[in-house]
C-alpha cells in the first residue's frame, strides 16, 4: 500500500523487484492519480497494481498489506505557508 503515491515511483521500483508482488496506491490529487495509473500501464504493472483516487483516511480499503509506504506533508492542515501552486 502506497499512500499518496503520487505519480507511482515508489510503488513501480518495488514491483520491479518481486514479480509476485501487487500494490495499492492512493492518491488525493486526480492529476498525479492518472499518472500513477499511466505509468502502471506504461510499465506493465497495471494487473498488479490499482490506483485509489482519494483522501486515504476515506477510502474503503482490502488488506491485510504487508507494507505500507507512504511521504506525507507533515504539517497542519491550513497552518504554515502554502506555495503558490495549489498541487505541491
């Protein structure tokens, strides 16, 4: 389970490295969701590896995983400074 998994990178180079293995990804961000479902396909993943698009403490999930990745932005929601483009 990769959770914000952005445009897939993580989640490809570990699937890469066990051709048994199958992913999850959940992303918030419909822009970077149809990457990561772009590059799956691209890369022949896209029979082991599904793409959520959604906030990850709303999505509907089937596990148990047995690893969970995940580089979230450690701060407060509405608190710190906001860059100018809303999708960082």
């Amino acid at each position: 389970l990769d959770i914000g998994v952005g445009t897939g990178a993580l989640s490809f180079l570990l699937l890469t490295g066990d051709p048994a293995a199958r992913g999850v990804g959940i992303e918030l961000q419909p822009r970077l969701a149809a990457l990561a479902r772009r590059g799956a396909e691209h890369n022949g993943f896209g029979g082991r590896f599904a793409v959520l698009e959604g906030d990850a403490r709303a999505v509907a999930l089937e596990g148990p995983f047995d690893l969970v990745a995940t580089n979230p932005p450690f701060q407060v929601v509405g608190e710190g400074n906001l860059p100018p483009d809303p999708e960082r």
